[in-house]
C-alpha cells in the first residue's frame, strides 16, 4: 500500500484547525465566575504574610483528611470491624502535615470534631468507632 504524503504547508493548516477550538474552549473556561472566584482567593492568600513559628514552640502532626474519617471511610467500605494492622497501616499511610501546636485546635475547630491521636489510634478507634459510624451516611 502506497502511504499518502502530506507536505508541510498541509500540516500547519491541520494543525491550525486542530487549535482554535481547544483555545475558544479555554477562553470559555476561563471566564467562569468559580474559576473568577478562585482566582481571588489565591490572590488573597498570597498578599496575607505567612504566621512564622517560634523557633521553640512545638510542631505537631496533623492528618488531612483526618485520621478519624479515613478510618470510619475505610470501614464503611469493607463492610466489616477493621482490625488493628488495617488500623496502623492506614495510619501510617495517611497523609499528614506538621504545624504549630497552637494551630491544631484551630483545624480541630474548623473540622468540627477533635481527631484521634495516630499514636493511640486502635485503642481511640475503637472507644469512637460505633457513634462516628452511626452518624456516617450510608453509600
């Protein structure tokens, strides 16, 4: 079979036609009132000077998404008790920032409920596990 030669000034040309529609959809994209919104809140943010730790106040570890969801998620998805491994392995696979320990009641305060301590986890687990579950709805 013979292939079709398609000479370069053919080719810009495709590739023209191939780009105004990807750039007309961005431009439309780009002009969302959520993306607007967004875009002033990081703006905001970056104009805020970041609160610098003391050099002596204490760091703590801090679980995003909090440790305690991740368990009651992980449960709700097997369907059945985790047990202690399932508990620490996901524990210390979780993802987890360190800020000031002063800043941890804040976070605590914005999730609306005090997380479990990851070095406690099976036994705090298993003291909340019942009400965090009942009051998880079902998927």
């Amino acid at each position: 079979m013979k292939r079709a030669v398609v000479r370069k000034p053919a080719r810009k040309a495709a590739r023209k036609i191939v780009r105004k529609p990807a750039k007309k959809a961005a431009r439309k994209a780009a002009k969302k009132p959520a993306k607007k919104v967004a875009r002033k809140v990081v703006r905001k943010a970056a104009k805020k000077p970041a609160r610098k730790p003391a050099e002596d106040e204490v760091l703590a570890i801090v679980f995003v998404p909090a440790l305690i969801a991740l368990l009651a998620r992980a449960e709700q998805l097997k369907g059945a008790p985790l047990t202690r491994v399932e508990v620490e392995r996901i524990r210390d696979e979780g993802a987890c920032i360190a800020l000031p320990a002063s800043a941890v009641a804040d976070v605590d305060e914005g999730r609306g409920y005090p997380d479990i301590d990851p070095e406690r986890a099976w036994e705090q687990w298993q003291a909340v596990r019942v009400s965090v579950l009942s009051a998880m709805p079902d998927r």
